[in-house]
C-alpha cells in the first residue's frame, strides 16, 4: 500500500515484514557509521500538528542514516498559522516533490484524509485518540526482541486507556500476531467498545499484572481530557501508577514498558523506570530501526 495509516488494515504477514527488517535495521543504528543510501535522492517531511520528541527525531533520523531529505515542517511558525488547511498544506509538500510525509494530529482520521489527496506515502505519527501505528510496532518490536516472540504472551496495559492511541495500536497489533492484552484503567478512562477489541479488562492492577510477561504504563493524558473526567494526579498514581513492588506478581522476567513521554513518579516510580527490567529506552532506540524499516519499504531505492 502507498501508506501507513494504522494497524487496523496490516495483516500479521505484514507486520511481520516490517519488524524482521527492522532487525537489519536496527544493525545500522548501532554501527558507527549510521549511513546506508537505501533512500538516496527520497524526500521525507515531518508535518507534526502536536508535540513530539521521540516519534518526530526519530523519523528525522531514520530518513538521515538512510540518505534521504528530511526536512521537518514547523506548524507553529508555517502557512498553517495563517489559516492554510491541512490538504492545501499537504499538496504544497506534494508538489515541492515530496515522497513521504509523516503526520501528527490532533484529529483522528486527518492522516487518512491527507492520504487521500496527496501523492505522496502518509506515515500516521498518531492521529488524535485514534492510531499510533508506528509506536505499536516498536512496542512490539521490542517485545519480539526480548522474548523471542509475540505469540501467546501476556501484556497488560494500565492507565489512560481511553484516550491513549499507543494503547489503541497495541491492542490491535498484539491480538493480530497472537499475544492476550489485559487492560486496567480509571473507570472513566475506558473507551466505549472496549469490550468488542479483543483484550480482557481487569477489575485490579493485581488481576492485570499477575503472570504478565510485559507491563506498559501509560501517561494520563491530560491535554485531551475534560476536566471532569480527570482523576486527581495523586488519585492516579495511587491507584493506577506502578512501582518496583507490582512485579512480584508478574512473571520473573517480566519487561517495564511505557511509550514516553514519562511523568516520573505518577504512572510509574524511578526506580522502577530506571530497573533493570525496564525497557523505556530500548524502545525509543528500536524506534528509530522500525521507521527506518517503514521508510525503506514505503519509498526505498530497488538498487543501492
Ligand atoms: N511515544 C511518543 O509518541 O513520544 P513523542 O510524543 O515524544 O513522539
């Protein structure tokens, strides 16, 4: 396909494609040299509508080490902020010979739309609550990596599960390749039609965690919340905010994830984010080999 929109519509071949190169990738990410020319003479522009350290740097990187343009759009201080709409905006890049654009929005759905009417691959870099496809994939990269697979293990997820797309992405990506995803959240932060995606939902962090081969925590996100619906920041890390003692009743090697960015000491502790088991910054390194993996199959030259 011209795009990568979500995970919604990759089968578990596909998915499958995508992290085994990443593998490869990942080889370059640790070299000292960093410099492949699979993309030479490919232009790749980052259009981020939201904040973003991670996704943002490391698509900027990932088009770098393999020889792309990487230009990345400032949206605060470009034609947007005079009213330009997101299509007139995306056709601008089209014709400037663009041939992948990467996006982050607020609205779910508005990558979809870009994709439509531009000729350009669309990366989704997350669209509002909906998809964070890119960030699934690193999730499960990094899993595969440490467990040596996806089949049949067992991932609870614990927070802001309603407004969190990285959670959406995972629940869909990790029941396709065969994993059972266990959820745990605020009552008020579970999303409606929870119930019909497959993943099982917990009445106790207890219940969730127990014998679980993976743990992601998850940051409230308060910048999409109606103030109502806000538990309290000490509310949340009481009830819903992991510490080194929770793994106990995990499995043994259990692995500490979390998306980023992280708000010590509310969904998870320090020493649990810098434990051995944790593997936050894992995930941010094994995002830059999947979205190099993404950008190469999306746009990669057939001979180099
Ligand atoms: N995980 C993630 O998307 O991080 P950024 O918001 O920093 O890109």
């Amino acid at each position: 396909s011209k795009d990568l929109l979500g995970l919604e519509h990759l089968e578990p071949d596909e998915i499958n494609l995508i992290l085994d190169m990443a593998k490869d990738m990942k080889k370059i990410v640790q070299s000292n040299m960093k410099r492949v020319n699979y993309l030479q003479g490919r232009s790749v522009i980052t259009l981020f509508y939201e904040n973003s350290t991670r996704t943002r740097v490391s698509f900027e990187l990932a088009a770098k080490y393999m020889g792309a343009h990487a230009v990345n759009v400032s949206v605060s201080t470009s034609s947007v902020a005079k009213g330009e709409t997101l299509i007139d905006t995306g056709k601008t890049l089209d014709v400037m010979g663009s041939d992948i654009v990467v996006i982050r929005h607020s609205q779910p759905g508005a990558p979809h739309l870009l994709a439509k009417h531009i000729n350009a691959s669309v990366i989704n870099a997350g669209d509002g609550m909906h998809e964070h496809p890119t960030q699934a994939l690193l999730d499960m990269f990094t899993m595969q990596e440490a467990k040596g697979g996806l089949e049949g293990l067992t991932v609870a997820i614990i927070g802001d599960i309603m407004h969190s797309r990285v959670a959406r992405s995972n629940i869909i990506g990790l029941g396709k390749m065969g994993a059972k995803v266990r959820v745990f959240a605020p009552a008020t932060l579970l999303p409606i039609g929870i119930e019909n995606m497959g993943c099982q939902i917990c009445s106790s962090l207890e219940e969730a965690i127990s014998d679980a081969d993976v743990i992601m925590g998850l940051r409230i996100q308060k910048e999409r919340l109606k103030k109502a619906l806000i538990p309290s920041t000490e509310e949340y890390a009481r009830f819903f905010g992991l510490d080194v003692h929770h793994l106990a009743a995990a499995k043994k090697d259990v692995l500490v994830m979390h998306p980023g960015p992280v708000n010590r000491g509310v969904e998870m502790t320090s020493l649990l984010i810098d434990s051995d088991q944790s593997k936050i910054n894992e995930q941010v390194t094994n995002g830059v080999a999947v979205r190099m993996a993404l950008l190469y199959l999306l746009a990669g030259r057939e001979e180099h």
